[in-house]
C-alpha cells in the first residue's frame, strides 16, 4: 500500500484498501482483493490506474524482494464485501425505522 502511495502518480486512482493478498504457492501470482470507494466511475478509474502501475509496482517489488528469482504477477481484485455489509445494515435500519424502533 505504501510503495502506491508513495511512488505511484497516477491521478486516476483513488482512495482504497487492501482486503487481502492471496500468494500462490509457487510465488508466480498475487491476488490483491481491495476495496473501492466512491462512484462508480472513480472506483473504475482507480482500478484502470492500479492496471497501469501494474509494471511499475512488479519491478519495485522485484527490487526490494532481492531474494526471489521473480516478483509475482499482480492481479488486482475488486473485492465487494464491505460494500455489501454497509449496505445490509442500511437495510436493517431502514426496516427499523419503518417499524417504528421497535422492531428487528
């Protein structure tokens, strides 16, 4: 997260966290679930950015990771799980509105 905050300087991406890094056992891949926020169109434009630095951060990772034959191919994941969990508790407490505050 710090290597994109701090060297990557592209305008298109956005604020968003890394959920998880998932590394395959041969050190080949590493899927990076995240999480976007904002609309649509920023959360498309940040992972269009995150693409494009793709390069960038593998050589970076490559440098810094002296002691592995290879950095890992980086395959960025979008990962909906927060989202949908700010959004069910919106639900709940919408119902619990409509009850009155005395239901759920």
């Amino acid at each position: 997260m710090r290597l994109v905050q701090k060297d990557v300087r592209d305008p298109r991406i956005g604020f968003f966290s890394i959920v998880a890094v998932k590394v395959s056992p041969d050190l080949r891949y590493a899927d990076i679930k995240i999480s976007l926020y904002g609309t649509d169109e920023q959360q498309q434009a940040t992972l269009k950015g995150l693409e494009s630095a793709k390069p960038f951060l593998r050589r970076e990772l490559s440098r810094r990771l002296e002691n592995l034959k290879f950095a890992p191919e980086l395959r960025f994941i979008k990962d909906e799980s927060i989202m949908y969990s700010i959004r069910i508790s919106q639900l709940i407490k919408e119902l619990h509105e409509e009850k009155g505050g005395n239901g759920v």
